[in-house]
C-alpha cells in the first residue's frame, strides 16, 4: 500500500529538521542530522543508473523546459565561471559549457561518486571535454575560494542537503559580487486541484515506475516525500535573502510545481 502524503502545512517551516536534538527529516521520518547524508547517497547509488530515463518518464519530458528557462535566466556568457552544484548528469552542465566557451569553466559538482561519475562519462561521450572540472563536494561546504564564480545553479538537489541555510551561505560565499544563485526545485503548487492530483500521481506512480524501471520503489517514495519537506517557495526566497542575497525572487512554473528561484550577490 502506498504511503499517503503529509500536509504541506505540518512541515516545518525551514523544513531543517530540529537542531536542538541533533535530527532532520529524510522524507517523512526523523534521522541523526549526522546520517541523512548517507542515506541521500545510498538514495542516489540506486537511482544513477537510470536517472535520466526515470526524469524523462516522471516529468513527461518537462524537466527540460525546466532547466532551459534556467539557462535562459543565468546570464551566462563567454569566459564565465561556474558551478553546477548536484550536476547529477549534466544537463545544465552541456548547456552552461556551451555559452561559457572555451575561455570560460564549468565546474560539475556533486556530493555523489556514482551521479559523478555517470555525467562524466555522458559528457564525454557527448564531446564536453576542454572546459569541465568534475568535483565531489558537499554543497554546506564548497571546497572553493570566496567570490570565484559569476553564476552558481542547484538543480533538484537542495531538497535532499541537510542544512540548507549552511548551503545556501557557502554558495553565496563563493559568487563574485554582482554573481547569480539560481535555485530550480520541486516545489508548492498553487492551485488546490493540482496539489491533490499531484499527490496522488507522486505516491503512487513514481514509486511503481521506480520499481518497474529501476527496480527501486523506496527510492522513488523517499524523492516524492522530499519534496513536500522542502520549503515553500516564500520560504526559500527568504532563506536566500537572509544568507546574504539580494533581489531575490522565484517563478513558478508548471502551477508552482517547480520554482526557479533567482538572488544576487551585492
């Protein structure tokens, strides 16, 4: 039996878990803030391998469109530095090399060997080679100098950090001044309609496509809980402002299923 979901309005409202008794959510239940990092990864060793399909299949294809308004909105252009933070596969990486060009540097950063390792090989065989760095890092501690970066992107991964605020410091940190922190995540639809169909198609037809796909069901229901923990989309464009952004605001796309969110480094 499928689980059924939370309300929106019993998750927290940073959805950061409890810091004064050392836990967070990983989905709908509590972990040691010590442990859901590994927990993700183990999440994410499953899911690599058909990560791409599973997208394709789970968004009918929209998470495209997703990523190209985010590439439309980056103000990314030749000679720039950036990072792809949760590069995963590398969809934003292609793209962000192609307008960087060879003067410039795309650094594909994830926390997870096995997703690092699937968009190196997909972007090689697809050519990107020259102006890519392939890094394993943790986005709540960014092995890279302050103010290096002109666009910083996390795509359907700020869900699954522990400390968000931490995170979303340490990418700021790294922007240069005039910089732009692009967020695109899963986030609160609008209309009460859609929320409802969108429960029901998340909990019960992504962890039967994860099964039949992947053969991982509780992969698939971890990712659909995840994303009603995550904050709304007021909620994560005040996180930004106060780690040190300004400008902050979000578009909503697909009824405010995914929010792009946008701020600037002063």
């Amino acid at each position: 039996m499928s689980q059924q979901p939370t309300s929106p309005d019993q998750a927290p409202a940073n959805s950061a878990g409890n810091p004064a008794d050392n836990t967070t959510h990983f989905g709908f239940r509590q972990v040691d803030r010590g442990q859901k990092a590994g927990q993700v990864a183990e999440v994410f060793h499953s899911v690599a391998g058909k990560y791409d399909l599973m997208n394709d299949l789970m968004s009918m294809g929209i998470h495209r469109l997703w990523k190209r308004f985010t590439i439309e909105l980056s103000g990314v252009r030749p000679g720039h530095r950036v990072l792809d933070i949760a590069g995963g596969t590398g969809d934003l990486t292609m793209k962000f090399s192609d307008l960087v060009g060879p003067e410039g540097q795309v650094v594909l950063a994830d926390i997870n060997a096995s997703m690092l390792q699937v968009g190196r090989g997909r972007l090689t065989d697809r050519g990107y080679v020259g102006n890519i760095e392939y890094v394993q890092a943790d986005a709540e501690h960014l092995p890279f100098p302050d103010n290096h970066f002109n666009a910083v992107s996390i795509a359907f991964g700020l869900r699954n950090v522990t400390d968000k605020d931490q995170a979303l410091r340490d990418m700021t940190r790294v922007l240069k001044p005039g910089g732009k922190l692009m967020v695109l995540e899963f986030s609160k639809p609008r209309n009460p309609l859609l929320s409802k169909a969108y429960d029901l198609y998340s909990f019960n037809a992504l962890p039967l496509m994860g099964q039949m796909i992947a053969g991982d069901s509780n992969s698939y229901q971890y990712l659909a809980e995840s994303i009603r923990m995550h904050p709304d989309q007021d909620t994560l464009r005040d996180m930004m402002t106060d780690a040190g952004l300004v400008n902050c605001k979000y578009h909503n796309m697909t009824g405010g299923i995914v929010a792009l969110h946008v701020g600037i480094k002063p």
